[in-house]
C-alpha cells in the first residue's frame, strides 16, 4: 500500500473535531454542488480539503501553527502549492465552531459562488 494512502487514511480516521465539523458540510457536494476532497495528496504534501474543479485547498489550523516553526511550514507550504495554481484558505480550528457561517462564506466567496443563503 501505498505510504500516502496509508497516512491520508490515518488522517481521515483520526480526524478532529473541527474537521469532522466542516466535512459534513463539504461532503457530498452540500456546499452548492462543489465538489470536495478530504485528504487530498499534493506532492509532499497532504490537504486537508480540496476542490479540483476550483483548485481551492482549505486548511484548519491548530496551535501549532501559530508558533514560529509551523508558521514558516506553511509559508513554504502555500508557496508550493501557488506554484501549482492552488489557492489555499486557512482557518483556526476554532473558527468553525465559532463562526461556522462566517467559514462557510468565505469559502463559498474563494470558490465564486457568493455568500450562503
């Protein structure tokens, strides 16, 4: 099997609450029939969620990457996957429990499809 495979499973099983959260929302085309992937691998890297027909990565981001390490991670991250014409929006886990509407939106506006009804 392949090692990617294997981890993007891991990482679907043992996902967190916040992902689990905006997944329900993703899954299945719900968010106006856009089409979203959970795990998707991108070179060296693996997204949280993706939407090929868009290519829109979104991310949720736990403390870790607010510290100085995780911060230049993403930084290179974000540039690697630009290089590829992916667009990625980050959100603090936080964020989607919060303000779930407001995730939803903006996601909504990155895809073009305007803010939810």
């Amino acid at each position: 099997m392949d090692v990617s495979l294997a981890r993007r499973r891991t990482l679907r099983r043992a996902g967190t609450d916040a992902e689990n959260a905006l997944w329900a929302r993703l899954r299945a085309k719900r968010l106006l029939g856009f089409k979203f992937r959970r795990q998707h691998p991108c070179g060296p890297y693996i997204l949280d969620f993706y939407c090929p027909s868009r290519h829109l990565a979104v991310e949720l981001d736990g403390g870790q990457h607010f510290e100085p390490a995780g911060q230049d991670y993403d930084l290179r991250r974000t540039a690697f996957l630009a290089r590829r014409g992916i667009t990625v929006l980050r959100f603090p886990t936080d964020l989607v429990f919060r303000e779930p509407i407001a995730v939803l939106d903006a996601i909504l506006l990155a895809l073009g499809g305007g803010p939810s009804p």
